[in-house]
C-alpha cells in the first residue's frame, strides 16, 4: 500500500522550500550554459503531450522557436486549439500539428498511438508531459483507475508503440516530466489501481505513479540502447495544474512559486540539448543536473525484483487492453488535422515467422479506407534471453578440416598418373634405350608412390596434435564462461547492494 512517513515528508518541505522554489531555480541557473539550448529543431519531430498549458506550453514554444516540428496531444480541444494558435502566432513556426486524445481512455490511446505509428516515418522526441491528480477513485470499464491510467500506462503505451519510430532517428529521446513527490513514497508493484487504499488520497496515489515513472525509465533505458531516457521534476511550478489540485498548496507558496517557463528549462534542455546526451540513458534530473531518486536513510529504495513484477504488470495491462481493442472494440478519438498515410508506407512484419495481420483502422468511415499494420505489444519485460554459442558451435569452429587423408591420397594419385604419362611418352621417343634403362624407369614411379606413404606420418603426426590441440579452445569457453559467470553474479550482488536493503534492515522506519 502506497504510505508516507513523518520523515519523508519533512525531508521533502525542507528540501522543497530550499531548491523546488523560484530561488532555488535561480540559485541554479547560476551554472547553467546559454549554448546549450542554442540549437536548430528544423526537420525534427517532436510530441509533447499534455501541451496546451503550464510546463508543456511553455516547452513547446521554446522547441517552435528552434524550428521544431511539434505534435500536441491534448485532451481539451477549445484549449488545446488556442493554445495551437499561440504558439503559431508568438514564434511564426506553422508546423504544429494538434492532436486530441484522453490520456484516461486506454483503449482510445492504443488505437491513437496504432495509427500514428502507420503514419509517420520518424519521431526524433517524445515528451511525456501530461499528469493526473484525482482525488476519488475511478474505474473505467477495463478496472483501470484514472490516475494510473494517464501518469503510467498512457506512458508505457505510447513508448512501446511509437518506439519504432524513435528508433529510426539520429538522435531519439524520450523525457519524462516526473516530480518530487516520488520521494516520499516507496514503490507498490502489486496493488496498481490503489485498491487497498483507504482512504483514497489522490496526492499519494500521484507520488506512486511517479515513482513508477522512474522505474520505468530506468528499465526503458536497459532494453533500448539507441534511445535516450530521461526523468525530471520542474520544482514547484504555478501552473493550472497546481491551482486545480493541490489549491491549499498554491495559496500557500503562490509568492514563490517558479514560472511554468522555468519549470519547463530542464524538460527543453533534456529534449534538445548535446550536453544532455552526456549522461548515461536513464537518469532523473534537477535544474539540468542528475540527482538521486531517495532521500537517505528513507527506506524508499525498491529490488529488481519488485521493478520486474511493476512492469510485468504494467504490461499485462496493457496486454489485455491491446487485445480487446485489436478484437474490434469501438473508440471514438479524434485528430486534427489527420494526416495522409505515406504512399510509399511498407507495411511492418509483425514477428519473425508470422505473417503480418492488417485490419481496418476503428477511425476509419465507409469513405475512407484507412489500414494501419498491427504491432502486437513486446514481450514481457522479464524475459530477457542473452544468446550464448553452445559447445557443439564452438567444437564446430575449431574443428580441423575434414578428409585430410583422402585429399593426400588423390594428390599423390594424379603425381603417379602424370609420371607414368612421361614415361609413357619417354618410351615412345627414345626405342632405342635399353632394358635396364627402362626397368629403372619402371621403377622409379614405384618409388615415388611409396614416397607419398612415408610422408603420411608426420601429417597423422601433425593431425594428431591438432585433434589434441582441440580440447583447449573448448577449455578456455568453459573457464571463459564460468569466469563471465562468476563476474555477473559479483555484478548482480552490486546491484542488490545499491537497494540499501542491509542499512534499512538496521535502521527501523520512523
């Protein structure tokens, strides 16, 4: 069950008021580089969702500004088409493509997210900006709960599904607008729809899906190398947001509060900037700086195991959801405008052995033939299989070349045939010779066949060392393979060491 703690929470009011604040964001701004964000987005792809206000306005104004190409995917469609004219008229930048999808809907996102994937080639950024803060439980027809819906698994879904895409840019990333409040909660793989909560409290309901995020990113990071994850929090940004869920909070820090513009400064810097890509893949940041996930001593730190079991979950939800959609469930989203799909648009296998499946696109009318290939989900995240050579490969590769013998045996055949054909012609030309001399020719080839027998042994001689020889390419694997055993094993106890499992043992939970 998701719970904080009188510690957790009085670390994060201090550490909030010293840094998630407007002088917080100005202390850190001292060490930032203006040339970083000094970089031209034309011809790159960028979505953003949740960008009709707050942070994801602002960052995708910056991202105009640099010639980017940008997709909204919003929810409000009066403010997300004024927000569009916004952008539009403030940077000149008329490549701005709105989208209105419900987050909260997952069967409407897969079939978005479905035919987006059709439709464009390439996605060089997405931003997964948009959040949900509900304070009462709801559940959708599939037993999905609101919050979890649009903070999680409208996040997996929209990864996993336009991952294609990102991976056929120079450069993809994939940013997640967390927030602090992951620190004060631990993370809960079993019970994602918060159904043991009681009281529902939708703040610590928000700080669990933002702990999942992180997990999220860090495991997205494991398994797609060419992509770049990142996670950040903004600080405390005044933003609609903010006012409409958390109004006490707002009235209380409202004076200083960061701007949604500079709530919004990591999101672009980890979007656009070379000094991002600094970093290693999977990190959460701070004011463009990585910081831990866990306060100390905070008993906030989760096992790979329990990561495993999040997403495993995750994508099993996601699973059944794919699967009922993929069945013929009807959803109704809608995007403006709808672009055509490519003319010269292959369409993509599904898996290696099967054929591909085409089915008619839910958003398609009597006078449209819109058809997008199914791209199943993944498989589940657990199951990660490292191809290793077998044995029977490696004796396979040095094995010494087969019918040594027999290639001797021939060559030392076509010898004997061609000094029989000399002597042949030897004895036509000279008729005179005598029979001595002929019987030494006679028997000069006799000597030479039996040379070839004599010479065989020290080739089995040699054949014989290197059949010997073969043991140790096969030993040096094995040893090779028990010490790449032995390392990983060192390596997993590493891992299992930076959950801090052994000081939280020794220190109760306040």
């Amino acid at each position: 069950m998701t719970t904080s703690s009188w510690y957790r929470r009085s670390l994060f009011n201090y550490k909030g008021n010293r840094e998630f604040t407007r002088t917080g964001y100005e202390a850190a701004s001292v060490r930032f580089v203006a040339e970083d964000l000094d970089v031209d987005c034309s011809e790159k792809n960028f979505m953003i969702t949740g960008s009709n206000s707050g942070i994801g306005l602002q960052a995708a104004l910056e991202v105009a500004r640099r010639g980017g190409v940008i997709h909204m995917v919003c929810r409000n469609r009066e403010a997300a088409t004024k927000a569009r004219s916004e952008i539009i008229t403030t940077t000149g930048n008329d490549k701005i493509h709105l989208h209105i999808i419900d987050l909260s809907k997952p069967r409407e996102v897969i079939t978005w997210a479905q035919q987006f994937a059709a439709q464009h080639e390439t996605l060089d950024v997405l931003v997964h900006n948009a959040g949900c803060m509900v304070h009462e439980r709801r559940i959708d027809e599939d037993g999905v709960e609101c919050n979890f819906a649009v903070n999680t698994l409208a996040v997996h879904i929209l990864t996993v599904t336009l991952m294609p895409l990102l991976q056929r840019s120079e450069e993809p990333r994939v940013v997640t607008v967390s927030s602090a409040g992951l620190l004060c909660v631990r993370l809960d793989p079993l019970d994602l729809m918060h159904a043991n909560m009681e009281p529902f409290t939708g703040n610590l309901v928000y700080s669990q899906n933002k702990r999942q995020q992180v997990v999220m990113t860090l495991w997205y990071a494991q398994h797609y190398n060419k992509v770049h994850f990142s996670s950040m929090h903004p600080g405390w940004a005044d933003t609609p947001a903010v006012r409409t869920s958390i109004p006490q909070f707002y009235e209380m820090m409202k004076d200083n509060l960061r701007t949604p513009a500079q709530g919004a400064d990591t999101v672009v810097w980890l979007a656009i900037s070379k000094a991002a890509l600094k970093h290693p893949s999977g990190l959460f940041f701070q004011d463009r700086e990585p910081v831990s996930t866990h306060f100390p001593l905070a008993w906030t730190k989760s096992s790979i195991e329990e990561e495993d079991i999040l997403m495993n979950n995750i994508q099993e939800i996601y699973s059944q959801i794919y699967n009922k959609v993929m069945a013929g469930a009807s959803v109704s989203p809608t995007t403006e405008p709808p672009p055509p799909p490519p003319a010269s648009a292959e369409p993509q296998a599904t898996d290696k052995g099967q054929e591909e499946e085409i089915l008619p696109h839910p958003l398609a009318t009597e006078s449209e033939a819109a058809k997008f290939p199914v791209l199943p989900p993944p498989p589940p995240p657990a199951e990660k299989i490292v191809p290793v050579k077998s044995e029977v490969e490696v004796a396979e590769i040095h094995a010494p070349p087969l019918d040594t013998n027999e290639d001797t045996s021939n060559d030392t055949s076509n010898t004997s045939e061609e000094q029989m054909v000399e002597r042949r012609e030897g004895e036509g030309a000279s008729e005179e010779d005598s029979s001595e001399e002929n019987n030494s020719k006679d028997a000069k080839p006799a000597v030479e066949e039996r040379e070839p027998a004599e010479t065989t042994k020290p080739e089995e001689t040699k054949e014989t060392k290197e059949s010997e020889a073969i043991s140790s390419p096969l030993e040096r694997t094995e040893a090779t393979g028990k010490e790449t055993g032995d390392k990983k094993e060192e390596l997993q106890d590493v891992g299992d060491d930076s959950s801090s499992a052994s000081i939280e043992q020794g220190i109760p939970e306040p």
